[in-house]
C-alpha cells in the first residue's frame, strides 16, 4: 500500500502541478484542454495516492477492504496492459518503459491481494 501510495502520488502531484512540462516530455502538444485533462488525471492519482495511503494499517484481501484491493488491481492491471500496448505500438520511452514495469509489478501484487485469502497472523505463543 505504501509503495503504491507512493507511485501515485509522485505521478498525480507531477501531473497536478506541472501539467504542460509533462506533456512537453512526453512528446505531446499542450494544447487545447489537454493541460486540463492532465490535471484532472492528477487529481484522480492523488486522491488514489491519499485513499491507499489511510489503507495502509488495515488488513487488505479476503472480504476485508476488498472495493481498495479491487479498485488498485483493476487500475494497475489495465494502466500496465495500456503501458505495454503502447510500448509495442512504438513508442518508446525510459519513463514508459519504467512505469510499466512498476505497473506491472503493482498490479501482479495487487491481484495476489484480491484473489487470495488474506495470512492469518500468528500470535505468540498460538499453538494451532
């Protein structure tokens, strides 16, 4: 969780903040309401970087907080699939090639998380 909060919220303050110097780097036009969308995205990576972020301390997986671990799969799993189809469509970049690695990492870790049942932590001294 803290990783993830992490990732997102280093993207959607970039993203929030410096939203035409984003676009430039990534060889797109600031042009238009394109700058307004970006911000917009930002705003959604930083309230996703926030909710992750208060979800740190509790138990994730099984029926315990499943609409967090469902909502981080589903965003990592289609944002590394989108990052992967845009690297094979040609359009290659250090920043794309590593976030779709940290895509690909969070969204394999995420998916443990919502499809298996949580560890029961052991107490000391549980004999069971």
């Amino acid at each position: 969780m803290l990783t993830s909060a992490f990732v997102m919220a280093v993207v959607g303050a970039t993203a929030s903040f410096l939203p035409q110097e984003m676009l430039q780097y990534l060889g797109a036009e600031a042009t238009g309401t394109t700058p307004l969308l970006v911000q917009l995205l930002g705003a959604l990576y930083l309230g996703f970087a926030l909710l992750n972020w208060m979800a740190k301390g509790i138990l994730i997986g099984g029926i315990y907080a499943r609409p967090v671990a469902v909502g981080n799969f589903l965003h990592f799993f289609a944002g590394a699939m989108a990052l992967l189809k845009g690297l094979q469509a040609g359009h290659p970049s250090e920043i794309l090639w590593a976030l779709a690695a940290v895509y690909s990492l969070l969204a394999g870790l995420f998916g443990l998380i919502t499809f298996r049942h949580p560890l029961k932590a052991t107490l000391a001294g549980d004999n069971q």
